[in-house]
C-alpha cells in the first residue's frame, strides 16, 4: 500500500500514457475523495479499446497500484471505503454499440455506454432492457451493472442477472476474458457473467456487456391503490394470489409527494402497473378496483404517457438521495416492515421515502442526508429491526462519513461458508489485491 | 472398485443398504442419457441427508477419491457417467420437498425431488415451477440444477438459473455452505449464479429453495404448417419482432414430424410439408385470444397451409407429446441417434439450417430437426445404425460440425445439455484459452484437487491445445476408415 504513493504521480501518469495516449491520462484530486476520501490524488486514465484497459491493468498490477474502475462516477456511494486508489481506470471512451440486432433481441454495448442512450436507442426499435433502477441520466451501462441495481419493474422483468448474458471482463492480471454468449440461452461453461453484478469492480473491469431484451410495452394501465398499510398489505395479498399480471407491485408512502415529517399522517400508496396490452389492462384494472373497493382503499388509475410520467417523476424526486438503504424481506413481512421503517424515520427526524417492490421481496429506503448523526442512528436502528426479523439490509449509497460507521454489507444470511468462497474467488481473480481493495462484502 | 476398507466405512455412514459396490449392481450407473460413453463406477452411495453428503465427500477427500453426484441419470451430455472409478452419490433418496410457502411463492426441495411432481404437488393451489424440460416427468431439481436446465417455456420465464434463488451446498471439500437468498439481490456475489449449471463441479446441491408462479389464467395454442422452412423460420423473427413474447415456439422439421407420427402420439402432419411450428401464447382471459389471433396473422402472412387453435386440454396436450415425445420417437425411423443443442441468433435459423442439410448430405447421415425456435436452440438428431461400422463415429463428427456452424454464426455449443464429456472438445472452439483460464481459476476455487467430477465441462489447458491441434489434423487427413481418432483421444485425456 505505502509503495505506490511513494511513486510520484507524475511517473504512474508517464506510465499510463504509454497504453492509453498522452491526451487520455491526467492527475484528478476531486475523484480521489469521492472515490475514498484520500488525500493523495489519482491518475484518471480513459482507454479507448479494451486492450488498452487491459494494459493499463497489468501495468497497475505489476507496479502494485490500487485501480477503481469509473463509470460517469454516480454511483460511487456504494460499498465500503476503498484503501487509497492510485489510478481510476474511467470507462467514458467506450461508450459504442458493439452489436445490435433487433430481430435477435439481443444488444451489446460497451460498458461506458449512458444507460439512457442505450434505452433510447433500444426504443427506437420497440425494444427496452427491463430494468428501471432510480439512477442518474449520466449512469453507465457498466456502472449499473457493477452495481446490480433494480426498480419497480423487477416484479415482471426480473433483474439484471436474468438480463446480463455475456460480458467481456479485463482482469487485473491484464487478461482479457469473454463471458457467455451472444444468444439468449446458452449453458456453455461457468455462468462467470452473474459474478460481476453487483460486484463493484472488485473482480475485474467490464468493457462490454451483452443483454436479453424485452419488447417496450405498447400499453401501459398503472393503477394507484391508496390506503393504510395493513390495507395495502391485503390488497398485496389479493394481487399476489391473483392471476393478475403487476408490472410493478411497488408499496410507496404518498408523503413522497410532498407531505413530509408527519409519520401519524404517512399514507400508502401501492401501484400496480399492467404491460400486458388494452384488453388486458382493462380487465386488470377492473379487478384491482373492485379489490379496492372491498378493503376501502382509493383508487385511481393512470394510462400509457400518464404512467410513463409517473415513474419519471418518482425517478426524478428520488434520485437526489444521498442515502438508499435496500431492504429484503419475504413478501408477507415487507409491507409492515416499511411501516416500522417508516415510523423510525419520523421517530429519528429524516425525511425518508419507500419504495418497495412487494412481490420481490425487496424495498428501497431513501433519504436526503442532512444530519449525518441522525442518518447514523436511522441506520441503526433499521438495521436492528432487520435482525430481529432475520432480513437483509444493504447500504447502496450513502456518503463517506456513514460509511465510515456502517458495513455496507450487512446480510444476516451471509454465513462464514459463503463469505470464505466469496475471498477465494476475489484471490483467484485478482490475486495481487489491485481492485478497489476492502470496498466489498466482508473486507474484500 | 473402490476398496473394501473405503466401501466399509462408506456403510458406516449412509447405512449397508444404501452402499452398492458390486460390479453387477454399478453397471446402471455407467453412464446418463448420453450413451456413447461409458465407464464404470467404483461405488454407488445413496445419502440420505446433507450431512451424509458432507461426509461421505471428507471421506473422498481423505482417500483422494474422484466423486461425482447424480440425480435420475437423464442428462444429455455425459455430465454424470464416471470416467475415473468414481464414486457416484446418487441424490435418488433425498427426494422429499421440505417446504412450500404459498404466500411468498417459494418450495424448498432436496436434489432428487422429481420436476414435475413440484409442479403437480402444487396445482391444487394454481401453481406450478417454470422449468420445464422434456425429461421433467422424471428428472430431478439437483440435476436440473446443476445443468441449468433449460425446457419449452423458457423463452418467457426462463431457464433453471431464473427461478432457483437459494441453495444449502456440499463443497467438493465436504464444507456445507448457503448461497443466494429466497428474496431479493445476492449479498456479496452472486456465488450461486455461478453453481447452478457447473454440471456437479463445484458441489453438491442439498436443499434448493426455487420460485414457484401462479399459472397463467388462459393460454393458447397454435399449430401451424408450411410448406417451406424458411417461411417458418421467418414467422418466428415476426411474432417475436412484433412485440408478442410467447410462452413457447417450437418447431419441427419434415423427418422429425415423420417419426413422431409412427409414435404413441400421432398428430397427422401433412406428409409434403416441411415444417410445423407450434406456438403458444398465455397470459389474462382477456388478452390472450387476441394475441392469438395475431399470431395467426403472422402466419398468414407467411404464407401458411394451415393454421389452427387447438380447440381442447386434449388437443393441446397431443401436440404438446408430440413435440416432446420427439427424441425417444426418432427410435422410430432409425436405430441409433444423437442429439446436438447448438444455439443460434434466430435470424440465422435459415441460413444454419441450410448448412445443417448440407452437412447431413456430406455425411450421408439424416438430421432431423426439433427445436426451441424462439430462442433459436436447436436440437438436431442425428441418425445413424451403431451395427454399420464407423458409423457412430461418423454422427459424431457430424454433430461436432454442426456445433461448429453454431459458433460460427454467432451462438454456443450448448443452450441446455450442458457440455459434459460430450462437448469439452468444443469448448476450444467456442472460448479462447485464456476465456478458459478464467473458467479453471473458478473451479480451483472450488475443487482445488479436482476430485468433484473430474474431467467435465472445462478442459484441462495442456489438452486444449491437443483439442485443437487434433482437430486441424483431423481436418486435413480424415481418416480412411471414418473412425475420428481424434474424437477418442480427446476424451480418454479429458
């Protein structure tokens, strides 16, 4: 560790140049604290091909400096505080489409793609990749990836390990290693793709990810079904027993449209979404107001541009959050688990948003994190909750100073059998310990 | 054999009855359901809960016994058959289901409980479990498991690795650990994404807790027949590109059709036409017919002879048989046959067919085509008579080459069989070297000693090179007599 900050910077970025060019390696000191607090500024590099990535890998594994990978950099407030990085290898400059064939449904990118250019270029062709996470428009296709997020639309689509079907990785080693295929079905070898989701760029660095795609729906009914937990947690029941189909099953507080602070008053809101078509809709719709009716909840509904700017809207006000707690849980405890969340929130004064997709069993808390001592206890205090109930919470982003308190990873679940597996394929991938070290699930 | 001290103190742990040793008792277990390879195992066990597993596996280790697990034997690519006197753990006995929970859509089951039964066991309350493979009336959860089983329905709810989401597993080290959750997002990596289709390299999966769905309240099936191939295969591209995702599309070529029809389950295809494609669609009541309809369209507009609805349960069953009845039927029109499950981008579909009938014609041996058309999976059967000599030889290297167009257009050797012994000789062909280092350094993880069926799916890097040095040999000088040398020498080192 002391070793590579004895080098000069100016030697790494002499170095670096020689893989990726004069014009695409300079000194960044405003990452370096984003990244992990330190001091010492980093050398941003930004390859332009993914043998250049690989270079410049290997370069940084046999001189021993600490590499993060970097998409856009929005989603830099998951995972623990890395040890000082040397060199962030920024993904920018390969932002092309590798292979799109609409008829195959299938797309490849490479991983420094925007996230929002690949979807509205996918929708240019009635298509879509099926996830819909709260992120920035800047986020990279590869950073979402590394940091297996999801949204509302998980409850249909699924999330991105069923979408992710092949990749190609640069290993800290320098090699550079294609993963699964480019067709949708394909059991050829270890799925190694799965491991890089949610991976935090702790294993090696995608330059390219290929994706199963799904037609963009041509109608869209969103029906709002309002009322008080233990209403909605029936109506979840009812839908969940039902042969309806939800698009999203997502429980939200109504204060999330403005009314903060006042827990007493939190209303919830649960809003199931139909793709499946008009008729479809129409017959969903029907039944979901008449559930609503029988448990004395309101209802309202919403229709194609309608439900498109309803989940902008939702994506817009949450974005912003510094702090997003995710929370799973079975399904039958979710609802009133958000509702103990909830009343901690109000009870620790932080203004605080939930989103949970029932059916999945997973939920998101947001928070705004002005009083960080505040959002320490919150933290805490959920977590214990958690505990009690045998569930998992994850910090997916929160700024430096709770991570300095809070492991990001906290599963009850994750046992020492798993973790012990988990550092042996972190050794054999990355032996040297080169990629963002100690930023991941149980120190590595 | 393994020897008496090792078999005695396998007794001691899963009881006398559940040890058999005896040669004329192992031979059942000389291979799965791909036969052109088999050897003998030097025991069977049949553990009886996860810490037999676990133990019988330490004892492996200390004895530095090769050991490999099996659920009911119908795998397709030699991913159970023991190749080094192993000793196999049959998951036969630990076949009960441990938990349903309704209300959050889960079962838990041991690796031997039999596919379908999941789903039969929960009808009643209007569910079922997705995966849905032909042999799912016999096949286990552990093997489809461990094959990342695909099936007919795939194509909407996807494969095993879709739907299983938790898993107690045996290490190859005889370390029991759990992976992946029942609900939500892998904590840390996703280990057991990488487990689920590692053909039994990397453990032994005890108890897996899978998704189970609601059925769908209507579904819809649609018989289509044509006159051409490719108007089929273009039918396909336009359902798929119109935006209808259905829950299967099968298709079946001219000879498969033949067979199937001398079988139990004859639908009466036209004998002229050149295929049949069998498309279905669910989802609400309200919403299906019409899409039906549509599918219906789309085949109108590929010029189709016939295209009907099935009108009944009873009807729809029949072509259902029909369809998955085809491997066994092809026992019908020739004495021996090989199934090859490449995957291709489907816009290929026609242009690797074509090759696929120009190969066969080289080899002078027929294929018979049946496959998942939707996602391009295709099931070529090979025929061939094992009496002729060289012929066995023969429909292998046909297979190999037809796999070889597979890649070439774009796609895998395998999109459900799993590669097995069978295809780690193509494995070279699909993944460079250092693709396959990245595999290895994987499986070390796991199975450092490489006791936990040794000698499947990945190929040992010296011998990737014989791979493939072999073959631009066997490509030059095909032998005089047909025998692929290569062939056999690859897998007695592999």
């Amino acid at each position: 560790m002391e070793e590579s900050f004895q080098v000069p910077e100016q030697r790494i970025q002499d170095a670096l140049m020689t893989c990726a060019g004069s014009d695409y390696v300079r000194v960044d000191s405003q990452l370096a604290a984003r990244i992990s607090g330190q001091r010492e500024p980093v050398v941003s590099v930004f390859p332009g091909a993914a043998d250049e990535m690989a270079a410049v890998l290997r370069l940084a594994s046999e001189n021993g400096w600490k590499v993060a990978p970097v998409g856009a950099g929005t989603q830099l407030g998951f995972g623990n505080i890395a040890q000082p990085i040397a060199v962030a290898v920024r993904t920018e400059r390969l932002c092309q489409v590798v292979d799109y064939s609409p008829a195959d449904m299938v797309v490849t990118v490479q991983s420094g793609m925007r996230f929002a250019d690949l979807q509205q270029l996918l929708a240019s062709h009635g298509q879509m990749l099926g996830i819909d996470p709260v992120c920035s428009p800047a986020a990279t296709v590869g950073g979402l990836v590394a940091t297996g997020v999801s949204g509302p639309a998980r409850v249909l689509y699924g999330t991105l390990r069923d979408m992710l079907i092949g990749t190609r990785i640069a290993f800290a080693d320098g090699d550079l290693v294609r993963t699964g295929a480019k067709v949708v079905k394909n059991v050829a070898g270890y799925d190694l793709s799965k491991l890089f989701i949610g991976s935090l760029g702790t294993l090696g660095i995608l330059t390219e990810c290929t994706f199963k795609l799904k037609p963009l729906p041509l109608y869209r009914e969103l029906c709002l079904l309002g009322g008080s937990i233990t209403q909605v947690d029936a109506l979840r029941k009812q839908v969940m027993d039902s042969n309806l189909i939800p698009s999203s099953l997502e429980l939200l507080a109504t204060e999330q449209a403005g009314n903060a602070g006042d827990h007493s008053s939190t209303q919830w809101m649960l809003a199931v979404g139909c793709d499946e078509g008009e008729q479809a809709s129409a017959f969903q719709t029907r039944s979901l107001q008449q559930m609503a009716s029988v448990v004395g909840a309101s209802f309202t509904v919403l229709r194609q541009a309608e439900v498109v700017q309803f989940w902008e809207r939702y994506r817009k006000t949450l974005e912003p959050s510094g702090l997003v707690l995710r929370i799973q849980a079975p399904p039958t405890q979710l609802a009133s688990l958000a509702g103990d969340i909830a009343a901690l929130a109000a009870a620790h004064e932080v203004r605080a948003f939930h989103s949970f997709s029932l059916s999945s069993g997973t939920g998101r808390v947001f928070a705004k994190v002005s009083d960080v001592a505040a959002i320490l206890d919150l933290i805490s205090a959920v977590r214990q909750r958690c505990s009690e109930l045998a569930c998992v919470s994850v910090i997916e982003r929160a700024p430096l100073e709770v991570r300095r308190h809070h492991d990001c990873f906290h599963g009850s679940r994750v046992g020492e059998g798993e973790l012990a597996v988990m550092r042996s394929i972190k050794q054999a991938f990355d032996p040297r310990n080169v990629l963002t070290p100690s930023k991941y699930a149980g120190g590595i | 054999m393994l020897a008496e001290r090792i078999i005695a103190a396998l007794r001691e742990i899963v009881s006398a009855q559940n040890v058999l040793s005896e040669a004329n008792q192992v031979k059942a277990y000389d291979c799965d359901a791909y036969v052109a390879e088999k050897s003998l195992p030097g025991a069977v066990v049949f553990p009886e809960s996860t810490d037999q597993v676990a133990r019988v596996v330490k004892l492996c280790n200390q004895e530095s016994i090769p050991f490999l697990p099996r659920g009911a034997g119908t795998g397709l690519s030699g991913g159970a058959t023991p190749r080094n006197n192993d000793l196999v753990i049959s998951l036969a006995r630990m076949d009960k289901l441990l938990a349903v929970d309704f209300d959050n859509q889960r079962a838990v089951v041991q690796p031997g409980f039999v596919n379908l039964v999941l789903t039969k066991t929960i009808a009643e309350r209007g569910f079922y479990y997705a995966p849905d493979p032909s042999s799912q009336s016999v096949c286990t959860i552990g093997g489809n498991l461990a094959e990342n089983a695909g099936g007919s329905h795939c194509l909407k709810y996807g494969v095993t690795t879709n739907h299983v989401v938790a898993a107690k597993v045996v290490l190859p080290s005889g370390e029991i650990a759990d992976f992946g959750h029942p609900f939500g997002d892998p904590v840390g990596y996703d280990v057991l994404g990488v487990i689920v289709g590692s053909e039994g390299t990397l453990g032994i999966a005890t108890e897996i807790t899978v998704k189970i769905l609601k059925r769908p309240e209507a579904v819809k099936t649609v018989l289509a027949y044509f006159d051409h191939v490719d108007d089929a295969s273009r039918t396909v591209s336009d359902i798929i590109s119109s935006g209808i995702i259905p829950a299967a599309v099968e298709m079946m070529d001219q000879l498969m059709m033949q067979a199937v029809d001398k079988s139990h389950y004859h639908v009466g295809y036209p004998l002229d036409i050149e295929a049949a494609l069998l498309v279905e669609v669910d989802g609400l009541s309200a919403g299906v017919e019409d899409t039906a309809r549509r599918v219906m369209e789309i085949c109108e507009q590929n010029h189709v002879r016939r295209v009907q609805i099935a009108k009944d349960d009873a009807e729809r069953a029949l072509w259902w048989s029909s369809r998955k009845m085809a491997f066994p039927a092809i026992g019908r029109i020739s004495p021996d046959y090989l199934v090859q499950d490449g995957v291709i981008p489907r816009t290929k579909l026609t242009e690797v067919l074509r090759r696929i009938a120009e190969l066969s014609r080289e080899h002078g041996l027929r294929v018979a085509n049946v496959f998942h058309a939707g996602d391009g999976n295709l099931h070529p059967l090979i025929c061939y008579d094992a009496r002729i000599p060289g012929q066995r030889e023969q429909a292998m290297k046909l297979g190999e080459r037809i796999l070889e167009q597979c890649v070439d257009a774009g796609g895998s050797i395998t999109g459900e069989h799993g590669v097995g012994l069978e295809k780690i000789g193509q494995m070279a062909y699909m993944f460079s070297a250092t693709d396959l280092k990245a595999q290895r350094r994987l499986r070390e993880v796991f199975n450092p000693r490489d006791l936990c069926n040794s000698g499947k799916l990945i190929p040992h890097p010296a011998r990737c090179a014989e791979f493939r040095d072999a073959r631009k040999s066997a490509a030059q000088h095909m032998n005089p007599t047909g025998r692929n040398i290569f062939r056999e020498e690859a897998h007695e080192s592999c």
